[in-house]
C-alpha cells in the first residue's frame, strides 16, 4: 500500500510538473489577453456614456433655468396682473389665485414673493397658499437683498434673471422679473423659487432619462456613481448631482463576450483533449486512494466518537483513563473521575422533544468544554451521562472546585426557540490511587458516589466513601429482599392509624400504612423500604395492594373514610388513574368513602398532568388530599390550581407549637385559608395534650398522631371504632 502511494505520488508530480504547468501558462496568457480587451474595451465605453450623461445634465439644468424664467413673465408680462397692482388696494384673493396659486398649481414654483420698488415684502406665498405676517427666514431674507434680486435698471424697463442658489442647508432655482407696467414702470418685483427637492429631481430624472438621481451638499462617497457639481452663474458651487449611469459597455461584453468566450474554450479543449484520458485515469487513482483514507479516518473517529457532540465516547474514555492511571502508578501522581448525569432531563425530552433534548446536549458539551483543562478528557458515555477524566490532580481541592464549577454552570438557563429550559446535574468522583488503581473499580466507585448524589436531592456532587459501597450493598440485598417478598407477600401487611374528630374521641377516618417484617432484619422501616421500592419499580404493585386491603377494611366499616398514600412514581404510571378505579371496582369498594394522600412532589413534575388525573380521580368519587402541607415552595399556588377536598399540615408545625414563635399564628393562617376554600384540615403528628388544645382553637376539622393511636393492626383498629 505505501508503494502504491509512493508511485501514485511520484506520477502525479512527473505529470503536473511537465503537463499540467505548461497547459495552464498558456490557457492564462489567453485568458489573460482576452480579459484585457474586454475589459479595456468596457471601460472605454462606459466613460463615452458618462460624459455623454452630463453633458445632458448641463444641457437639462440650462433649460431647466430657462423654462423657470418664462414660466415667470407669463406673469410679469401680462398687462392684468399690473393693472391690478396699480390699483390704491389690490385684491388679495385675485392676486392669490392668479399669482402663489397659479405658479404652484401650473408650474409647482414653492415660494412665490412680490416686492415693491423699495425691496420690500408686498406678498409671500408658500406652495400656493399666502404666508400669515409674511415670514420668509434669515437665510432667505439675506437671499432677497442680494444683487441677483436688486440689481436691475428701471429706466431700461423690464429685467429679468435667474440662477441657482444656496438658501441656507437647501439648493434652489431663483428666477427674478420685473412687472411691467405703463402706469408704474418697474414699481413691482416678482421672485420665484424652486427647491431643488425630490419632485424636482424626478422631472429632471425623466427628461434626461437618468437612473437614480440625487442631490447632496458635499461630494457623494463611492466611485460606483456618476457626479457633477452645479454652480451658480457667477461661479458659486451650489451642489453635487449623482446618478447611477449607463454601462453600455455591458451591453457590449454580453454581445461579445460569449464568441471571445468560445474561443479561449475552444483553444482550451483543444489543449485539454491531448491530456483528457491520462488526467482522467490519474485523478480516478488519486480520488480512490483520498476516499480510501478518508473513510479510514471516519470510521477511526466514528469508533471512539459520540456522534452528536464529538466527544471521545466510552471506549476512548476508557482507554485514556486507563492511560492516567499507568501514567500515574509510575509517576507517583493522582487521577480524578467525575461521573455527571443531568436531573430532569427526561422531563425535557418528554415537554420539548428529542430535537430540543439533542440541542441541551450538544450545549452541555460545549460547557464541559469550556471548563476542564486541555489535559482533561470529557466524554459521553450514554444518553445524558458524560464522563470527565482529571489526570495529574495535585489535591482534592482542585477536583471538588471544578465539581462546583460543573454544578453551576450547568444548573444555567438553555434557550430553546425563545424558551428558557432548565437542568440541573449530579456528579459522583472517585480519586486514583485512593480509591482503586484499576479502570473499572474506578469507575464504579465514582457510579456509587453518584447515586448518593442523586439520592440525597440531586444538584450536587459526592466523592466516595468506604461507607457508601456498603450502604449500596445493603440496599441492593434490602431490593432483592423486598422483591421476594412480593411474590407471595410474605411479611408484608398493611396497618391503620386513625384520625380523630376535633375532641379527639372519636375515630373519622383511617390511614392505611404499609409495614414489613423481614425475617432476619425485623421490623424495616419505611423510610427505607419505600425509597428502595420507589427506585426499583416495585412501588407500584405496592400501592396497588395497599388499595385492595384498604378497600376490602372500607367495606367492613361502611361510615369510616380510608385514605391511602399516593407514591409520586405509582401517580405517574400512564395508566394510574384506570387501575385505581378498576382496583375499587373489583373490590367492590364505594370511591366516595376512599381519600388518596398525594404530596408535592406529584404534583412538580408536570402540572397539566397531574391536574387533569386530580380532576378524573375526584369525577370518579375519590376525596383527595394534599398531605405534607407547608412544606413546599408553592404549597399555597397549588390550592388554587388543584382541585383538592382536604389538606394535612405537616407534623413539623405541630411539633413546634408552644416552641418555636408565630408557630401558631402559622397555624391559624393555614386552617383559615383551608376553610376560606371550603377544605377539611387535618393535623398531623399530635402528640401532647396542649398540641391538641392548640389546634383545636385554630379550628382543626381532624386531629392525628401518638396521642390517639400508633399505626395498629386492622383487628385493634376495629375495636377503637
């Protein structure tokens, strides 16, 4: 193969350099040549058409000027207008309408002014209309006692003029008359000004038939325009003209410049076709052994990695960390995992979809990037997991510093098509050669780190401990224990404790509680088993259970309401609210005397949802109840937003009556707002008498806790009612 390249290279040379070099010399000197011509011949053109251009716009301002000045003595010449101002009072409209009016609407002349023989404002007419008081402006009245106005010769009768002035920021054409008259020779002046505005610019436009013109005080920018500076007749610079000009120069590169084409492509040919068929089997051989290194090449980055971020994926990983960690064995150095798996990311997916899921990705890549050292490898090893490998870490310091970094910077917002989504991430580490000095044990240290991180709230990082690993083990022989016992629900029961009137004598409903007795371990509390049966799925047989043994204790106490706990996993189920109301039917149960305890954690994860199965829950007859009150950042918006019946305040409120302050003003605020939304409110953890006293002047409907009952079987249960 690397003969083959060699020679392959060798030819390619031998024929570029003897060929290809001579043939392209000679198709750019021809290319060259021709291009000249066309181009020099362009060019000559063009600047003919230019010239020509402003010659016509000299010509077009000159008659422009001169038609201003015969548009003038129509009016100066014409005997009425005279004898009109010859008399004592002239007749202001007439003069209106056959002088101001007259020019505007015939001729558009803007500013109309007539004078007396002393230069003075007789008449001011703006675009047809009089001026009140006869306002003219500074500039403009520095304009009427300029020599282009006053210079004439009454004895010599009649003069007039006009030119282009400046009047103040603006251009304008002046055209000056003298109104004959046998009465009063040269008692009267008229003045006429057109701005040179849009409207005039238009009409110049069109007579001489040029594109794009304009009007500016200083030299237009740019050398693609045309340009010509108007001057007054004495020589005053007034302004620059600019307007796009003809290129017939084009017209004739399109004409000719297809034959001159043809040729130099006919010469080309010619030159090519001597060449075609040993450049052709070349570049068939070159552009085989290209796409046979580049597929290599794609495919030896396809194998090692991810797809849509880039990243090395799990192999590569792998292999440079088990590099760090023969690197370090010799060296005396330390190597950091870091485990990373997104919160709630699921959620994103689910709301936005993938494509909106792929975007967060690849932006968490992007992040991860901008973090680590360039020594540090960052990597995704599954669907919202990713891997960073720290090699040659000085302390532990440095590796919990950039695990609060990740934390932070990861927990920012991501815009998504004008939408802020949020994720949050766990991370788990392990250190070398602290924790293990071989790859997987590493690794599954740092997974175990990582599930306590998730475990105890997510958002954080943990490093792993001797005591984590066995509290794993633990847990996952407790998970194959709790499995089975499902089988045949050995050890397994389910226990009530009541809850009390206000007076606390007498029993008004029942909670149903699971409790499991281990064979070896004893009684297993439920703060440890719920949690693993949660993690594991198990949950929801569980609670299905629980509901039948409730239901089946509902019917042997007919005016008794039963309430059961409600796992925030077994809520989401897609068929949670079918199997409740199929389970009490099977039963035989009546839904109106069972109440389902639901807590906010239910309740955050999707809102929608989980109202619209709170809503088809309560059609059915169910009573639910929103256990845990107050301990949430939006207890309080959820009454408003889901349609419960009852709410339990937490035993945290309870226990802190008569010892913590504005504990039971507290109290009293939540039981009011219960009842100011028509709601039962049940205590719970009621464990002294003065508790009880103290919820019952808050107006508690329902008292719970150790003062009245521990949680009891079913049998002692039913002699308390």
């Amino acid at each position: 193969m690397i003969n083959a390249l060699k020679l392959s290279d060798g030819f390619r040379r031998n024929f570029v350099r003897e060929v290809i070099l001579p043939l392209m010399a000679i198709l750019l000197l021809t290319f060259a040549g021709a291009g000249m011509g066309l181009f020099w011949g362009t060019s000559l053109t063009n600047n003919e058409a230019r010239d020509q251009q402003q010659r016509m716009i000299e010509a077009s301002f000159a008659q422009s000027l001169s038609e201003h000045l015969r548009q003038l003595r129509s009016l100066t010449r014409w005997s009425p207008l005279a004898d009109q101002l010859a008399l004592a009072h002239p007749d202001q409209s007439w003069l209106t309408q056959n002088v101001g009016g007259w020019l505007y609407d015939m001729f558009d002349h803007q500013l109309v002014i007539l004078l007396d023989r002393d230069n003075q404002l007789v008449n001011v007419w703006r675009n047809g209309q009089p001026v009140p008081d006869k306002r003219v402006g500074p500039y403009l009245h520095e304009m009427l006692q300029s020599p282009l106005v006053l210079s004439s010769d009454v004895a010599a009768g009649p003069a007039d003029r006009a030119d282009f002035v400046r009047i103040g920021q603006r251009a304008a054409a002046l055209a000056v008359g003298d109104i004959s008259s046998t009465k009063q020779a040269g008692r009267y002046r008229l003045v006429s000004i057109k701005f040179l505005d849009d409207g005039y610019l238009r009409n110049l436009s069109d007579r001489s038939q040029l594109r794009q013109l304009h009007f500016s005080d200083t030299e237009p920018a740019g050398k693609t325009k045309a340009r010509y500076l108007l001057n007054s007749q004495q020589g005053n610079p007034v302004g620059y003209l600019s307007w796009q000009p003809d290129k017939p120069g084009a017209q004739m590169l399109r004409t000719i410049g297809p034959s001159t084409l043809l040729s130099v492509m006919l010469i080309t040919l010619l030159c090519l076709f001597m060449v075609r068929r040993i450049w052709t089997s070349s570049l068939k051989l070159s552009q085989s052994l290209l796409q046979l290194g580049a597929s290599e090449a794609q495919a030896q980055h396809l194998a090692f990695h991810d797809v849509l971020t880039g990243l090395p994926n799990r192999s590569l990983v792998e292999d440079r960390l088990t590099q760090a960690l023969a690197l370090a064995g010799r060296h005396d150095q330390r190597v950091a995992l870091l485990l990373l798996d997104l919160d709630r990311f699921k959620n994103i997916n689910d709301t936005y979809g993938h494509h909106a899921g792929d975007e967060m990705i690849m932006e968490v890549a992007r992040r991860l990037n901008d973090i680590v050292r360039a020594s540090d490898t960052v990597g995704r090893i599954g669907g919202d997991e990713f891997i960073i490998v720290m090699p040659d870490v000085e302390n532990i310091g440095q590796v919990q510093s950039l695990a609060n970094r990740i934390i932070a910077r990861l927990s920012e917002p991501y815009q998504w098509v004008g939408s802020e989504l949020w994720v949050g991430v766990s991370v788990g580490l392990a250190l070398a050669p602290k924790d293990g000095i071989d790859r997987l044990e590493l690794m599954r240290k740092a997974d175990i780190a990582l599930y306590e991180a998730k475990n105890h709230g997510r958002g954080q990082y943990r490093q792993f401990e001797k005591v984590m690993d066995e509290s794993l083990r633990t847990r996952q022989q407790m998970a194959a224990d709790l499995r089975q016992a499902l089988v045949k629900w050995d050890g397994l029961a389910v226990w009530y404790q009541p809850l009390m009137d206000i007076s606390g004598q007498r029993v008004v409903g029942l909670e149903a509680l699971l409790r499991w007795h281990h064979a070896e371990r004893g009684d297993v509390s439920p703060g440890d088993f719920i949690a693993i049966a949660e993690e594991t799925g198990m949950i929801i047989p569980l609670g299905e259970w629980v509901l039948r043994e409730a239901c089946k204790t509902a019917l042997r106490l007919p005016d008794i309401v039963v309430a059961v706990n409600v796992s925030p996993v077994q809520f989401r189920a897609s068929n949670f609210v079918e199997r409740i109301v199929e389970i009490v039917r099977e039963e035989g149960a009546d839904p109106t005397q069972m109440e389902l305890e639901i807590t906010e954690g239910v309740l955050i994860e999707d809102e929608h949802e989980a109202r619209n199965s709170i809503i088809a829950l309560r059609e059915a007859g169910f009573r639910i109840a929103l256990d845990d009150f107050g301990t949430g950042y939006s207890s309080l918006n959820y009454l408003s937003t889901f349609p419960v019946d009852k709410i339990k305040i937490d035993r945290s409120f309870t226990q802190s009556l008569g010892v913590a302050q504005n504990s039971t003003a507290i109290v009293e605020s939540v039981v009011r707002l219960g009842h100011a939304m028509g709601l039962t409110v049940t205590a719970e953890g009621v464990e002294t008498e003065g508790q009880k006293n103290a919820l019952a002047d808050a107006g508690c409907n329902q008292l719970q806790g150790y003062l009245f009952s521990h949680a009891v079987p079913f049998e002692e249960i039913e002699k308390m009612v």
